[in-house]
C-alpha cells in the first residue's frame, strides 16, 4: 500500500485553527488595524474617527471574501463588541454628571426637548410611509434611533472656529447631555415594550408603567448610587495593588448595568447611569497619590473595545441593499426626518443667541443612533429579527450622512457671523 498523505483532507478555512482563542484573536488583530487605519484617514480629513470606523467596516463587510462573512458573525467578537457598548456609554456618561445634568439652563433643556420631540415625530411618519408593513412599535424604533444627537463633530467644529466659549456653545453642549438622557430613556421604554409585546398585548397603561418603571429606576439609581459609591471607591482606595481605580469604576458600571437588566431595562442604561454617578472626587485620593484619573484610566479599554462595536456595526450594513429604490427611499426619508427636526429646536434657543447655528449643530448622529441599529438586529418582533438588512443599513447610512453634512452646514454658518468666545460664562434662558 503506498503510504498515508502527509496533507490532511481536512477543508476547513485555514482562518478555523484547532484553538479558537487564536481565530478570535486573529479577528480582533484585523479589526484593530483596520479601525486605526479609518479612524487615521477620518482625522486627516477632519471628520471624527468614528466615522472612519464605521466606513472601514461597511466596506469590508461588502466585500465577497467568506474571512470577512465569518468575522462579522462570530459569537465571540460580537460578545466583545456588546461589552464595548457598556464601556462606551459609561464612557459618556463619565463625560457628565448628575449636577451637570440639573444645571444645563432652561434654553439647553428647551433645545433638547424640542429636538428630540420633533425628530421622533417626523421619524415615526418617515418609518410608518416607507414601512408599512412593519408594526407600530417598529415605527417608534425606527424614530427613536434617529432622535439621539451626538455632539463631538460639532464640538470640534466649535472649537476651531474659536467659538467653544460662546453663549451658543454652551447651549448646545448642555443640550447634548439633556438629549443622551432622553435618547437613552426612550431605547430602554422602546426595547422593553417590544420585549413584551411578544408576550402580552402592549396598550397605553403597560407603555406607562414601562416609562415610570424606566425613570424610577434611573431615580433609585442615581440616589442610591450617589450613596454607595463614595463607600465603594473609599474601599478600594486602601488597596495598594495597581488599577484598584479601574477596578472600581469597571465594577460599578458593570454592577449597574447588571441591575438594569433585571429591572428590565436595557443594560446600556445602567452603564451610562453609572457613569453620571461617578465625578472626578471619586479619584481625588488615587490622583494625590500619583495615580492617573478614572477617565485616564479607562483609555486603553476603550480605545480597543468600543472599535470593536464600530466596526462591527459596519460590517453589518448591507451596501448593496442601497441599490433597490424601496431602501435608497428609506434613507432619504428618514435623513430628512433627522435633519429637519432637530431645525425644530431652533424655536426654544435663547433669544439674541444664533438659533440656526444652534440647530445645526444637533443634527449629527452617533453612538446612540448606532446602539439603536445594532439592537434592532437582535431585538426579536412577531417572530423575526425588529430590523432586516435593508432597514439596518438604512439607519448607518444615515448616520453615516448626518455625520458628514453636519460640519459643512455649521462652517457656512459660522462663515455668515463668527461667534465670539465669551469672557464670563452666565446662566442661559
């Protein structure tokens, strides 16, 4: 008999090796390099890196390669890029606190709330017109993932304009943290009724014990966490081994997200939550003796995970799918239901101030928009997945499209009448 072949007859993709910590780590290597590479090109062209990220991976997961098919589906990168989402909203929320939240000024609350308000509007009638076969609460979705702002393009914008201290500024940034809230608030409302519509019928009574179980528990959270987390972080500060800080802050997020869930409420809440609570005293005795920060500290965990999620979401949009008129109609409806009712705020800015610079700048989307898309993917309605492929790219490209025309709109804007950085700060009406 002539002897064995020294080859293996095994057709497995030489990606699939016999440990798949090695394949995930391959995965997680390709999708680094590739985040870094967008988020490079991204910066040169002043745009967010974000933005990079999201367009390297929409175009890697068009391309007709099976490695880049497996990556975008496997279980244990997806799992990573969830986590990510945790970091990246407790990550804002850290950008904030619950005092910032209670001090934007009335003119910051106005604009968020008429924003978000008039945005779920025209996005619910743009979702019911281009999707009529899709349920209400589909509709609600759709309207909700284009309701949140994300404020960084505007800020840069602000900021090399040399207007980041104008009154205008102020407004808008303090718009931003009213308008993370609501946009985080309605997700959790939204995903826990769709949740529960496939197990009992949703009516006006269950959608308002959903809202009020969604803001006491944001209440209790803040309360009790305002509480215990000093104790906690005080704990912690007698531990000498390195990264007790990050320790503490991860644990605290995790642990809130956690509770969130069981009140059933999306676990993204709790971790932005957990973010609000926590203030830069909770590190005062890790920084005096000569640690960094929490936010320092939080860097490198980011700067790894939360591409994950970008990329990821990237890899799932269908470029293709742009192509049939039906989704290329989907996108230009909701991109117009985006831009034009975040205009609308410009009806509650502060007299004198510059009311359309206000509006442009709350028109880009962002993370939250994206949390949203993601979500739609998994969250399950009348038996099949809240969102096909067609909708889900929908929704990125708006992103995608807001992200872009935003800094335009502002420049020329700005171009029109600079605006001045103010010397002394006073309270906005």
């Amino acid at each position: 008999m002539p002897p064995a072949s020294s080859h293996s007859s095994d057709t497995r993709p030489m990606w699939t090796t016999s440990d798949p910590v090695s394949r995930i780590g391959l995965f997680i290597a390709i999708i680094l390099i590739a985040a870094k590479v967008g988020g490079d090109i991204a910066s040169r062209v002043k745009q967010p890196p974000v933005l990079g990220e999201l367009v390297v991976g929409t175009l890697l997961g068009s391309l007709p390669i099976p490695f880049f098919q497996h990556l975008r589906m496997d279980a244990s990168v997806d799992m990573l890029g969830r986590i990510g989402v945790l970091v990246l909203l407790f990550e804002v929320g850290l950008d904030s606190t619950v005092r910032d939240v209670m001090r934007v000024g009335i003119a910051s609350a106005r604009v968020a709330v008429l924003g978000t308000g008039f945005t779920m509007v025209a996005g619910w009638i743009a979702a019911r017109a281009m999707m009529p076969t899709s349920g209400t609460l589909v509709h609600l979705f759709v309207a909700a993932a284009i309701a949140a702002t994300s404020i960084g393009v505007s800020a840069r914008v602000l900021r090399d304009a040399g207007a980041s201290g104008s009154r205008e500024a102020r407004v808008i940034l303090g718009a931003a943290v009213i308008d993370d809230v609501l946009g985080l608030l309605i997700l959790s409302i939204v995903s826990a009724a769709i949740a529960q519509a496939g197990t009992a019928t949703v009516t006006p009574l269950s959608v308002g014990l959903l809202v009020g179980r969604t803001v006491g528990f944001l209440v209790v959270a803040l309360l009790v966490g305002t509480k215990l987390s000093p104790v906690l972080f005080t704990a912690f500060a007698h531990l000498r081994t390195d990264g007790a800080l990050l320790a503490a802050g991860l644990s605290f997020c995790f642990v809130v997200a956690w509770a969130s869930d069981l009140a059933g409420l999306a676990p993204l809440v709790g971790a932005f939550a957990a973010g609000l609570i926590l203030e830069e005293s909770h590190s005062r005795v890790f920084v005096q003796r000569g640690e960094r920060s929490l936010r320092d500290r939080m860097e490198p965990i980011t700067s790894w995970l939360v591409p994950i999620f970008f990329v990821l979401v990237g890899m799932r949009a269908d470029l293709w799918s742009l192509r049939h008129p039906a989704t290329l109609g989907l996108v230009i409806a909701l991109l117009v239901a985006a831009v034009v009712g975040k205009l609308a705020c410009a009806v509650g800015a502060p007299r004198g101030s510059d009311r359309m610079a206000i509006a442009f700048a709350m028109i880009p989307r962002g993370e939250v928009s994206l949390v949203f898309a993601s979500l739609g993917l998994s969250l399950h309605f009348r038996d099949r997945p809240l969102l096909d492929a067609r909708q889900y790219s929908a929704l990125v490209t708006v992103v995608l499209l807001t992200t872009l025309v935003t800094p335009l709109a502002l420049r020329w804007r700005l171009g029109r009448g600079v605006l001045a950085d103010e010397p002394t700060p006073r309270r906005i009406r």
